[in-house]
C-alpha cells in the first residue's frame, strides 16, 4: 500500500497539528470573554492551592513532545501513531467542546503572594492562560492518553526502558493534581478529561484490534 504524505513525513504532520491547534486556541481565548457556564463542585473547594504544584504543571509541556519523539526514534512506527491517533483527536474534540459550550472557572485566589520562584510561576501562569475553555481539561486528557501510551507501546517492555512505565504514572498522577492544586481546572473538567482519554484509547485499540486501521501497521 502507498503510504501518505503524512506517514512519511510524522514530523511535519506533528508541527502543522500544533500550527492548527494553537491557532485555534488562540483564536478562541481571545474570541469568548463570558463563559456560559462556570464549572464547580463543593469537592473543588476542599482542595488547598499549592503554589508548588507548579513544578509537574508545567513539566507536561515537556514530557508531550519528548514522548512523541522518543516513540518516533525508538519505537515501531506503529506505536507512535497510536498514540498521535488518540492524542490529537482528543484535542481537536475538546477545542469543539470549548466553541458548543464554553466554560470557565472561579477558582483562583485573588493574589499568589511571595517573590520565590513558585510564586512567579503562578503568577505568570494566570497572566498568560486565562480561566476559560476549561471543560474538559486538555492538561488532563493529553497526561492521561500519554501514560497510557507508556503502558501500550511494546518498547517499554525492554528491560532499559522499563522504569519509564512507573516514572510516567507518576508524572501523570502529578500533573492531574497539579491542575487541582493550582486552581487552573475543577474536579469535573478533570473527571471529563480522564474519561476522554479512556474511551479514545479505548476506540483506537479496538480498530487495531480488528484491523480497522490496516495502514497504521504500514507505517
């Protein structure tokens, strides 16, 4: 079978992705000012902020494109396609949640007080992302889809690339929280993000399996 343009370039299907996806978060962070509804439940406000789970927030910028490119050098193709498969239909779907009801939060303290570097951080955080298009949480969903990824892909039954299992559930445990933590999502955009992820994960393994995606094996 030929493959496409896009299988044999992964690289450059992955950057004109992120071209799109954040034009399109972009344009609806600055496009929707009120929110239609405000996402909360009486469980966000028996969480404390931590100005300190700033440190695995923001290590989920790193670990989505070092996950992408190990699999891509490492692994079978076929294992890095099922996870971008997964990954950025779950993005795409969450932007279209975010354009048919777009949500926002009431969650964050007024003032991160402090000049240490977690407080900075906040701070700076609340500067540049605002509290809206919340529902479900991309932050939780791309986490989730990543640490299963981990548990899927055959390379990470190597004897040398066996830790990266645990060290990702932990990393993934830790964003989740952090996104709490911090006051950036509710228990309910992360409930929803998680979910996404499962059932995603769960329809591409089932293709697979029945050879629905015969070209991914092709790759």
């Amino acid at each position: 079978m030929k493959r496409s343009w896009f299988s044999r370039h992964p690289i450059c299907f992955m950057a004109l992705y992120l071209i799109l996806y954040l034009s399109a978060f972009n344009f609806l962070n600055t496009q929707i000012h009120m929110p239609h509804i405000l996402v909360h439940c009486r469980l966000d406000d028996l969480i404390p902020f931590c100005k300190y789970a700033a440190i695995p927030y923001f290590a989920w910028f790193p670990w989505i494109p070092f996950t992408l490119f190990f699999l891509l050098w490492k692994a079978p193709r076929e294992d890095f396609w099922r996870l971008c498969m997964p990954l950025f239909s779950g993005m795409t779907i969450a932007l279209a949640c975010y354009v048919i009801l777009p949500t926002g939060l009431n969650l964050r303290p007024c003032y991160v007080p402090g000049t240490d570097i977690f407080a900075r951080a906040v701070r700076f955080l609340y500067s540049t992302d605002t509290p809206i298009n919340v529902c479900p949480s991309i932050h939780v969903f791309n986490s989730v889809t990543l640490m299963l990824a981990y548990h899927r892909c055959r390379i990470f039954e190597q004897p040398r690339f066996r830790w990266m299992r645990p060290a990702a559930d932990v990393l993934c445990i830790s964003i989740v929280c952090s996104t709490m933590l911090l006051k950036q999502h509710s228990c309910i955009d992360v409930a929803l993000g998680a979910l996404l992820a499962l059932a995603l994960d769960t329809a591409f393994s089932r293709m697979m399996d029945t050879n629905d995606l015969p070209q991914m094996r092709r790759i």
